[in-house]
C-alpha cells in the first residue's frame, strides 16, 4: 500500500486517545478519534481477555464504518487480587464508576496489605482492523510496578495516582507526561505496535 490511509483510533477515553495521538504523533500517521468520525454505539466490552476486547473495539467500528479502526484494552492487574481489576478496570465500582471510586475500591480492597505485597502490573493490549473487520495487526505491552496507599499526583488518569513505579520513588500521577510516554504498558505497546504498523502500510496489503 502506498497511501498510508486514515487511522479511526475506536475509544472514547480522551486522556487514554490523547496518550496513544502523542505516542503516534512522531511517526506522521494520520489519526482521528471516532466521536470526531461518526456517532456509532459502544462496543460491548464481554471479552474474557484484553486482547479479545481490543479486537472487538476494533473490528465492529471497522465493519460499520469500512475504515481502518485501531483499538486497544487496558487495565490494572494487582498481585495480591488475583489480577484484579483486570479487564474490568474502568467498571471497577461499579457500571457507572469514575476514576475516584475505582481508586476507593482499590484501597479498600488492599487495606492491611503490605507494601512489599502490593505489587502490580499495567497491561495494554492493541488491535488494528482493516476496513473488511480483519485482525491485522496485534501487540501488548506490560508495566510493573507497586500500588501505594493513598493518591499522589494529578496528572495522567484512572489508577495512575496510586500506581508507584520504584525505580522513580514518583506514581504516574507524580511523573511527567513524557516519563509515561516512554515506561507505560501503552508506550510498550506501541514500542512494538509502530514497526509492524509501519511495516503493514508500506507493503502491499
Ligand atoms: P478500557 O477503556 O476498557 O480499556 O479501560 C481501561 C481502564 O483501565 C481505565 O478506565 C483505567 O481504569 C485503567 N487504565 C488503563 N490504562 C491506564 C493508565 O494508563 N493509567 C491509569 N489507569 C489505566
């Protein structure tokens, strides 16, 4: 392929999409986010695993609107809970909840955990779908680190205030945004995302 076509990027997270545009943005594709394309329905997050809920997110936009739709499911799996959240991570409290009362949950859940027990791993998992709703591009990325037991930070979003990574003493909520770009699940993601990305447009497909 020699145009590199349009990219639908299918979420409607603003601060996950305004991460994954400035993880992009180096690389010149040409990304646009679906509230911005088309007013579609939500797709129903029922897979069993990350990776099956990023290709849902990215096949069914791409089917409806015959566009490339890039996707991805993420969450926060902690050690001590078995890997909860996990892939239930934005709906932690509940159907409607926000980033505060999953945070809640999270340090009601860990209450009388000790640090050295409070160890956690981010998971971001992407999916690219060509306009026929074929899987053609997959990666997922992990970032380790330890929840603490109360939030420090504003910046980023969802668990970010409460996920500490060691070697910077700093959570994410702490960190700059160019730290996040560079150490997160979703940087690594991309990290492996971009040449195959790269690689998928310049050949023919
Ligand atoms: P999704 O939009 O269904 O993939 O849900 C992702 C959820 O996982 C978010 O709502 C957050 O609760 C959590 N999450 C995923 N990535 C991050 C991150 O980079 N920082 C903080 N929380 C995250």
């Amino acid at each position: 392929m020699t145009d590199t076509p349009q990219i639908v990027l299918g979420s409607r997270n603003r601060k996950k999409s305004g991460e994954i545009k400035e993880l992009l943005a180096p690389h010149g594709f040409d990304v646009v986010s679906i509230a911005d394309v088309a007013d579609i329905a939500e797709v129903v997050e029922d897979g069993e695993t990350f990776a099956e809920n990023a290709a849902k997110k990215a096949r069914e936009p791409a089917l409806e609107l015959s566009r490339w739709v890039l996707a991805e499911d993420s969450g926060l799996m902690v050690d001590a809970l078995d890997g909860r959240p996990g892939i239930y991570s934005a709906r932690y409290a509940g159907e409607n909840a926000d980033d505060q009362r999953n945070n809640d949950k999270l340090l009601v859940e860990l209450a009388g955990v000790p640090p050295e027990q409070r160890s956690a791993g981010y998971v971001c998992s992407i999916a690219l779908s060509d306009p026929d709703g074929q899987i053609r591009l997959t990666t997922e990325g992990c970032c380790r680190g330890r929840i603490i037991d109360r939030p420090r930070g504003t910046n980023g979003f969802g668990y970010d205030p409460l996920f500490l990574i060691p070697e910077y003493h700093r959570t994410f909520g702490e960190l700059d945004g160019a730290v996040k770009r560079r150490l997160s699940h979703r940087a690594r993601a991309f990290q492996r995302f971009i040449p195959l990305l790269v690689a998928l447009f310049r050949s023919d497909c």
